[in-house]
C-alpha cells in the first residue's frame, strides 16, 4: 500500500468477534494490506503484516507510545483511557523512557532472574502441594495467578504475602470492561492497589527493602529525572505485566496440552524441547495482543503515508501468524526456530521481562507435567476474558488429576522463609 490510499475494515480487538476470530481473522485482513483502517475507537491503523510492524517499530520518534495531552498523545490504550496518568515507562518516549529502563535493566537480566529460580521452583510446588490430595485444581486460581504474582512481590521489594492484595484487581482491571457492573467494585480494588503502591514507597523511603522500588527511589536520589507519578506508574507496570501475561500464556499451554497429549508426552520426555516451545506459544497464542502509538509527524514508513496525529495498533498477535514469515502460523511447531515472533513486541519498547516470564513459565509448567501428567481440562469450567484485545488470557481453567502426595512446605511456610531471606539481601 502507498500514498493516502485506504482500505477501511471492520475490525475492533476489543468485540466478540476478534475473540472468536483470533488468529485466523488477521489473513482476512491481510489480504487486504499489511496496514489497513478501522474506523472504530475514533478510527485507527491497524498493522497485521509482520514486516510491516517491525519498520514502524523502528522509529519511535515518529509512533509515539507517550500519553501526553498537550501535544496530542495518546499513549497505547486504543480507545485512549480518560486521565492524563501514564502506565509508567511504557507509556513515555526516549530519552525519558531510557532513564527508568536503565535501572530496571540490571534487575532484569538473564543473569539476575536466575537467582530468582529457587523462590519460583518452592513457589509452584507449594501450590501444587495445596491441590495435590484433592485431585483438582484450577490452573489459574491455584497456579499461575499465585507464582508470577509472588515473584514480582519479590522483585519489587514488597512483601511476598501481600501478592493476595494485588493479585485481583491486577487481573480485573484488564478484563472488566467499563460498563460491565462489576467495574464500580473493580475500580475500588484499583484505588486499594493504588494506595497499598504509595504506602509502599514511602516504607522504601524509612526501611528499603531490595528490588526495583529501592533501586528506582535511590537513582533519583543520584539525579536521574524520575518523578512520583513516573515512579508509582512503573510500579503498576511492573504488577500488571508481571501478574497478566504469564498467567495468560500457562493457561493457554495448559489448555493446548490436554488437546494434543502426544506433544504433552513429548515435553515430557524431551523437556529440552521447553526453550523452543516457550517462544512458539508466546508466538502462537500472544498474550499481550498488541499496542497504540500516536504520529508525531507526517512521514512514510513501510511503503505506507501516515498523518501527524493518526492512531496506530502494532497488532502483535496478528503478525504473529503472518504466513510471509512462518511457515505453518496456525499450527504449533514446538521446536520452531528461528522464531522471529513479536511475542514481546519490538523495538525500544520490547517486554523488559521476557526473560522473567520465561523463566516462571517454564518452572510452572515443568512442575505440572511432573506431578500431574495425566491431568484433564474440564472444558465446560474453562472462563476466557471476555475481551482479549489487551491481553489474550483466562480466568479459570479446572482441571482433574491422579491425587499425587505433598511434597514440601505450605506456601504460608515457604514464604515466610523466603522473605527472611530477602530482607536480609537475597537473592
């Protein structure tokens, strides 16, 4: 496609129709372009074609991520929320996106998630432990809603327990919609959230704690040009990605593998096979579906015209399946490589946890094909979120599986070992 020429879809990430649609829904609207227009949410570009998306994720200064209301920004909610609150450094451009990435990149590295394997590794097992002899479970309420959750309690520096503080209002504040009827109790959540973040920084301030929200108060200190609201922001970015995505994606693995049992059986038996497996159901299912950018100029990018002030959708999910660069995109190749998914997005703004989510996902589901191999999905309890257009995730996945017997600690036990640990400075 080039010059002004439009080609105008009916396409909403956020109707039933994407829902029931996904994945397949993206070669309808390719073959109509690599970037096409919706006219929903104020009207908007909606990219689907991967190489596409990667030219236009190189060129931050042209597609903004930034909310600012002044110069017209809108940040990377497409409809854009009300308020002129940023989601933290997601929602903020260079330089000043660099200044809170690069104290959170030491924290972030393959080399520090690492050390966070033993917590994660005690963590599932006491969850496991807590179903074990019942022979049921709910993957999500009993598993991968508990291990992110903790984990990121402990990478912030907040106590493990306080997880159960977060833990729902994390989750629903992405998948209730605002004219649903549970938003006003949903909304009330987010203030406690909201107030349990601020009453947590200024603990850190008296008696810091290891972790992300030490290291972000004490670069102020230093000078770094961090503010209150840029600083409370990146802390609610960090609960909800470290909560949401990973959930989403062990769900979704979990649900996969009691479809097609003979791909369970062989991660099973080859569990070398976990590393490529993660990023091909990061690819295949894309728990974080894509994100909003607002033209800071009249420019061309990708053989396309883009007008200062348009809305653009980097559509993640959608490329994720573009048949130009993988072969197969509906199917899931488990030892697909090279996979040049956007899973994590792309460019400046690519998931800072990625390393953290493959390192939860693939311990939670090490320890459920250990100690559940034979586990079977109760289709008829499964609950996805009603609108997967921000994240592609669930809220109940029950299951029943041979009662196996505990094998460790209860987690009430195991986190409070823990935290001794990290109050006296490990990992």
């Amino acid at each position: 496609m080039s010059g002004r020429e439009r080609v105008v879809v009916d396409f909403d990430q956020h109707s039933p129709e994407y829902k029931s649609g996904f994945p397949g829904l993206g070669h309808d609207l390719r073959e109509q372009g690599p970037i096409v227009w919706s006219d929903h949410h104020g009207g908007y570009w909606v990219v689907v074609g991967r190489e596409a998306l990667g030219e236009i994720a190189k060129h931050p200064e042209l597609f903004s991520n930034d909310r600012d209301r002044d110069k017209g920004y809108k940040g990377v909610a497409i409809p854009a929320p009300d308020g002129d609150g940023r989601g933290g450094f997601l929602e903020m451009d260079p330089p000043e996106h660099m200044d809170y990435r690069r104290v959170l990149n030491p924290l972030l590295s393959p080399a520090a998630v690492e050390r966070w394997g033993p917590l994660v590794t005690e963590v599932a097992d006491a969850c496991i432990d807590a179903v074990a002899e019942t022979g049921a479970v709910d993957f999500v309420d009993d598993l991968a809603n508990v291990v992110p959750a903790v984990l990121t309690m402990g990478l912030l520096g907040m106590p493990l327990a306080d997880w159960e503080v977060y833990c729902e209002p994390a989750h629903a504040m992405v998948y209730t919609p605002p004219n649903s009827p549970e938003f006003v109790r949903t909304f009330r959540l987010i203030l406690r959230m909201v107030e349990s973040i601020t009453a947590s920084i200024a603990t850190a301030r008296e008696a810091p704690r290891p972790g992300i929200i030490k290291a972000l108060l004490a670069a102020r200190d230093a000078g770094a040009p961090l503010d209150e609201e840029g600083i409370e922001g990146t802390i609610l970015l960090v609960i909800g990605g470290g909560f949401d995505t990973t959930t989403a994606l062990t769900a979704h693995a979990l649900e996969w593998l009691d479809q097609d049992r003979g791909e369970r059986r062989r991660l099973r038996e080859e569990p070398e096979l976990l590393d490529t497996a993660t990023e091909e159901l990061v690819r295949f299912f894309t728990p974080a579906q894509g994100g909003g950018r607002t033209v800071t100029r009249d420019c061309e990018v990708a053989g396309h015209r883009f007008r200062k002030g348009e809305r653009v959708w980097m559509a993640y999910g959608l490329s994720n399946h573009d048949p130009e660069v993988f072969e197969r995109p509906d199917e899931i190749v488990p030892d697909r490589f090279p996979n040049r998914h956007a899973g994590f997005g792309l460019g400046i703004h690519r998931c800072i946890g990625s390393n953290l989510a493959r390192l939860t996902f693939k311990t939670m589901l090490g320890a459920v094909l250990r100690r559940m191999p034979d586990y079977e999905i109760d289709t008829a309890g499964i609950v996805r979120y009603d609108d997967i257009g921000t994240i592609n995730g669930y809220r109940h996945l029950p299951a029943r599986f041979t009662p196996v017997r505990k094998e460790g600690a209860p987690l009430a036990d195991v986190l409070g070992r823990w935290q001794e640990r990290l109050d006296a400075g490990a990992p």
